[in-house]
C-alpha cells in the first residue's frame, strides 16, 4: 500500500538500518539499544512511515530528544516522544523504518525547516533559477540555509557570507557543494522548489517522557497528601490553578491531576520510560526540561499557597517530604529554582 510522504528522503552520513518493512523491527527495542548501546548512541535521525502519518525522531547520542509528524511530507507539527511511539504499533502489518546517522548540525537544519519559517523571496527572484538564487545569497551576503526539495528529496545547504560553505544531500552526487546544488535547481525533468532561511537554532530538547511521568506522579501525590491531611478541595484547587498558569505555563494543558491512577504511577507500560498504552488517552506535553519544571514548580507554590495543609504542615517541609526520594532529579531539572521555597533535602 501507498503510505503518506513515501517518498520523502533527507542526507545521512551512515547507514545503521536501511528503509525495511516495519513488521521486521521492534521500533522500541531499536530505541532502547541505542541508550544502551555504546556503538548506537549516535546522532542521527529514525524516520517511520506509517499508512496514516509520517513520524521523524531525532536522536542525539542515542537518546530522542525530538520529534515532528507529517500526514503528507510537506506540513509538519512537533508531537510528543511517548505520544509518536505509542502511535507505532507493536506488530505492525504495515510501514517502513530506517535509521540514519547524521551531524547535529544537519539535525538541527531538518528540524527548523520543517516547523520554522522561510525567508520570502523578493518578488523580482525566480528561486528556481541558479544564477537568480546565488546572485542574490552574494548581494545579500546571506547567512543562514538554503533548501532545496527535489522530486522528495531534501538537500540542505549552510549559507555563510553569501557563499555555500557546505552542503548536505539526500542522493549522491560529484563537484562541489554549489555547483551540485545548481544542478538540482537547473533539473529539467524534476519538481525543484527552494526555501531560504535564517541560522537555525540548536536541535530543542523535549522534556523526556519519565520525567513526565514523575511530575505526574508528584502532582497527583501533591493532591492525595492535601486531602488526607484535611483539604477535601484539594484536587479542586489544583485544577483552577492549572487553568491559571496555563497562558504563562502552556505545558500545563497536558498536566491535569487524576486521582484514578495510583500514587506511584501512571500507566507507563514501556522500559527506559519511552512510550505508554498506544490506547492511553493521556498525551504529553511539548516542552523542554526547564520549561516544563518551571511549569510544576508554579503549579505546586499556587497549590500551596491557595490551600496549604490543613494540619499545619508549612509548605516548605510539606515538599520537602514529597520530593526527598527523587531530589537529585527534581535539582538536575531545574525544579526546586521555580518553588516559591528554598528547600534542605
């Protein structure tokens, strides 16, 4: 069967697993050796093409820190990394996988052409012809990343000064990096288009799924402690003041509290903290690791201050009791500098 962006093709360095069926290959067990694996804990990107949608994962020394969906190869949106696992399934009858190795800086230029915005060309350019687009990149003196999609295939090229200081190709071919990237635009037989484009960012981190988790947890816990210890509108409170925060804080629209699931979980059903039930309702937030422990630190000091424990506990030894057992991570990811207390734990 036909499957959305099938074509689709971006550079790599190395080939670790070429385009095969996706039926052969237990994607979570490929996720998993590569944390563990020293000889797999590359940079490099995991592309799965299933019948509804094309997943990208970005990978840097063996670790997801990134994804973005498609349903054509053309729009991309960022998805969550537990949320673009559990949309693969276990056995799946059909899709492909492949997995590629590739630079940080390659990674970090497929990343923000598909969810960044262009430069526009002036309206006197024809991107699709090679003198047009170089001459204007030296009039300009451009910095940033030309593209250039040929019949699928991406090419990307790092524009410094006006000049192309290297290239990065889905297919190969010979010469220099410009004069291969003017014989992608003068192609008269292929559909050419071209993008310009300002530095892109380093490659974003997301917040990994079991740090998630935890904060689930630790949210969840926060309510069950504030009822027990006398606040039967505990779960009430919290919920206004997640609405509050959430214009200021919005990973906090994937955060509510649900006192269904037990204290120390919250349905993850995978190893190494990667994916959950493909049927779970519960999706994650997108958000980096600081941006998401700021979120929960607010959360937690509008919490405690609206309805501190009802037995007198103050809020700080209240959290320090919660914290304690994790406060290595919770320190690492920056939560105990968004509480509205200094914490000694």
């Amino acid at each position: 069967m036909s499957l959305p962006a099938g074509s689709l093709r971006f550079p790599r360095f190395r080939v670790l697993l070429p385009r095969t069926r996706l039926a052969y290959v237990h994607l979570r067990n490929l996720f998993t050796d590569a944390k563990r694996d020293r000889s797999a804990r590359v940079f490099g990107y995991v592309c799965v093409w299933l019948p509804e949608e094309f997943l990208l994962f970005f990978l840097q020394e063996g670790e997801i820190v990134n994804v973005t969906a498609s349903p054509d190869g053309q729009r991309f949106h960022p998805i969550a990394v537990a949320d673009a696992i559990a949309k693969v399934p276990r056995e799946a009858e059909y899709g492909e996988v492949c997995f590629y190795e590739a630079d940080d800086e390659l990674l970090a230029m497929m990343y923000w052409t598909q969810l960044g915005e262009p430069v526009p060309w002036p309206q006197d350019i024809n991107p699709g012809k090679p003198d047009a687009v170089f001459g204007y990149l030296n009039a300009t003196m451009h910095d940033g990343v030309l593209e250039v999609i040929s019949d699928e295939g991406r090419t990307y090229a790092r524009v410094r000064d006006g000049r192309v200081a290297r290239g990065y190709f889905s297919d190969d071919g010979f010469g220099e990096s410009e004069e291969q990237i003017r014989g992608l635009l003068a192609a008269p037989d292929k559909w050419v288009r071209a993008r310009l484009w300002p530095v892109p960012a380093p490659l974003p981190h997301q917040a990994a799924p079991a740090l998630i988790q935890v904060y689930r947890e630790v949210m969840t816990n926060t309510v069950r402690r504030l009822i027990t210890s006398g606040s039967p509108n505990a779960s009430a409170v919290a919920e206004q003041a997640r609405r509050h925060l959430m214009p200021q804080h919005p990973a906090l629209e994937r955060m509510a509290v649900s006192l269904d699931a037990s204290p120390n979980s919250g349905g993850s059903t995978s190893t190494m903290g990667y994916s959950r039930s493909a049927s779970s309702a519960v999706k994650d937030p997108i958000a980096d690791t600081r941006a998401l422990s700021a979120a929960i630190g607010a959360w937690l000091t509008e919490i405690l201050w609206t309805a501190p424990p009802a037995n007198g506990t103050p809020p700080e030894r209240f959290l320090e009791e919660l914290l304690r057992e994790r406060r290595h991570m919770f320190q690492g990811a920056g939560l105990f500098d968004a509480l509205g207390w200094k914490l000694f734990v």
